[in-house]
C-alpha cells in the first residue's frame, strides 16, 4: 500500500461493482485494487488531489482513508494480537491530533470467538500505546463527538483500519428527507437502480410507487433534461414527496401526480416512459403474498404498456421469481437479476426491458 492515498469505499453490499464503476468515473486516475463481493466493500488507490470527490459519489454509505489492509485473520482470540500489532505499527500516531480524542467504530462480519467489543477495546488500546510512544501524549477515548474517527472493518479474514473521510452520517441519508416514508429506498440504491437500468439524460423517467420521492429526485440529480415523472396513489406519499423535493431543490424538475401504478399506462398514456425504477411493496409488508402477487400481476402488465419500444425498467423485490416468471408471460425480456442487502433484507433488482 504504496503511493497514492488508499481508500475503503462502502455501499450496498451486491453493488460493489457499480461502486468501482463510479470511483472509475468521478476518482481521476483511481484504480480498483479489491472488491469484497457481498459485503459492499470497494478498495481503491485515488490520486490526492481528487480524494475529495469521494463526497460526491452517490453508490457509497462511506468512506475511509486506509491506514492498514491484512490477510490472516482467522476466527481465534489470537487474533486480536493481528489486530492489535497491526494498529502498533500503522501511521495512526499522526492521525490524533494534540490534545484530541478519538473513537473506533468496529464493523464485524463472519464467525469468530471475538467479538465486535473485543476488536474496539484492542483497538482502542493498541492506538493510545502508539500515539504515547511515538507522539509523547496519551489521548483521550470519547465516543461522542471525537475529534478523530477511527474506522476498523473484520471482514472475515480481512482487516481493514482507517480514518473516517466522510464522518459519522451516512452519505445515504442526503439531507433531504423532510418525510419519511415507513419503508423508504436507500438513495444509494435509487442510484443503481438507475444505473443497471441505463437510464440516460433526455429520457422519461417514471417511478409510479414513488413512496417518499427518492427515485425521483435522484434521477432529478442525475438527468438535467428528462422528464421525471413521481406517482403514487396515496395523496400523504405525494405531499410528502413534494417536500423532499423541495428540501432537494428538485421540486420543479419532477412532475407529481397521485395515482394507481396498476393504471398508469391509462395515467401517463400508453409507449410514453423510457424508463421505470420503482420500490414495490414486499409481500413482507403486505402480510399476504396473495396480495402482492395480485398486485404485481396487474402492476407489470401495465409497465408493459407504458413503457416505450426499447424502454427498460428495475424493480426492487422480495418476489423475485413471480415477478420474473409474470414478466416474461407478458412479453419482457428479464436481462439482469441480481441480490443486495437494502437494511436487513437481501433483495433482489430486476431488470426488465421491452422489445423495440
């Protein structure tokens, strides 16, 4: 881990190759040094005059700068020693400043004899001995508000120990969400949901389950010039919607309309969408998958008709084999599935797209 400033890019895990596509794009002359499939992990060495674009990356939660990176972690106590040697002899001294605190947020994923606690408290220690003997002061551990993140990742066998770049929030939580709808998309998973859909500038682009607006505003982020089109049948969503835009700024860019997504080729007119990313319900939230599966049924014979010769759509989904299965009976061609983690479930993206 030589020359360039190494970082470690978090996201959904299932997305890791649409976080390496866009640090590609907006990290000037980055190179993809590993991806963690399935955990959402992207390590990529950045030139140090572009590691501030990282802020800007919309398929990220986070973002850390790599202190140390180790194989060898096995699922033994003896472990934290890797742990703690590793931290020992890691630049971290230079990291604390003066008289400032700090704090370790541990992520743990795998089976091991220790525990997540374990790793914080070996941490903890293992940089307070290092900054004493390198730097002469002993800091001072503070879990809230510190002046120093420290960020240490035991991805299986892995190691990964850094200093937070993004801070504590979320780049998820964009700072527009005025309403909450109770079961919200991920921004981030808007994003590449647009994205495996090839969405492009110019073209029109609907979400007729829209929930709290977030498809819509990050298409509004993304495409300057398309029509955006925010629909659902619940008048509470729409407003809410709304006000999410407008805390985005966006609000003029999207048209709203309250209607039923089962009838939005009568709605929006027949062949007159290119593209639809929507969020249905989960027949987790309905409670009876009859009801969603009846949902669905009528849901995707009306994109069908919607949608234009060509247009593509991305539908986020628990029911991944019935909405494929009803797909294909109503003339799409399903040409990508793949599972993510959105919270506490995996989920499946489906990509759909009409004949021309």
């Amino acid at each position: 881990m030589t020359g360039e400033t190494v970082v470690l890019l978090r996201g959904n895990p299932g997305t890791e190759d649409l976080i390496a596509e866009e640090a590609l794009e907006e990290l000037y002359a980055a190179s993809i040094i590993e991806t963690r499939k399935g955990h959402g992990r992207v390590v990529a060495e950045v030139p140090e005059a572009f590691i501030e674009r990282v802020y800007s990356m919309r398929s990220i939660h986070s973002a850390t700068l790599l202190l140390l990176m180790r194989d060898g972690i096995t699922p033994r106590r003896e472990s934290l020693d890797i742990v703690r040697d590793a931290i020992l002899d890691s630049p971290v001294s230079d990291m604390v400043p003066l008289g400032g605190t700090f704090a370790v947020r541990v992520v743990r994923t795998g089976e091991h004899e220790f525990t997540s606690l374990d790793l914080a408290r070996v941490a903890g220690d293992a940089v307070r001995a290092a900054v004493r003997s390198k730097r002469g002061f002993d800091p001072e551990v503070r879990l809230e508000a510190p002046s120093v993140v420290l960020e240490l990742d035991v991805i299986e066998d892995k190691l990964y120990f850094g200093v937070s770049l993004t801070g504590e929030r979320s780049l998820h939580r964009r700072g527009i969400r005025v309403y909450d709808h109770p079961a919200a998309l991920k921004p981030t998973l808007a994003y590449v949901m647009l994205r495996l859909a090839s969405a492009r500038d110019g073209e029109a682009v609907a979400d007729p389950m829209c929930g709290g607006g977030t498809v819509a505003i990050e298409a509004a982020y993304l495409y300057p010039t398309s029509r955006i089109v925010c629909m659902d049948k619940n008048p509470r969503h729409v407003r809410g919607a709304m006000m999410n835009a407008e805390a985005a700024r966006v609000r003029k860019r999207i048209e709203f309309i309250t209607g039923d997504a089962r009838e939005m080729d009568r709605i929006l007119g027949e062949d007159s969408i290119d593209v639809v990313v929507t969020n249905p319900p989960y027949g987790l939230r309905l409670g009876d998958p009859r009801s969603v599966r009846s949902l669905y049924r009528s849901f995707i014979g009306a994109l069908y008709r919607v949608l234009r010769p060509g247009g593509r759509a991305a539908v986020i989904t628990t029911e991944a084999e019935y909405t494929s299965r009803r797909a294909r009976e109503v003339g799409f061609e399903v040409t990508h599935v793949r599972r993510v983690r959105h919270g506490d479930l995996w989920v499946s993206i489906i990509i759909l797209e009409k004949g021309a």
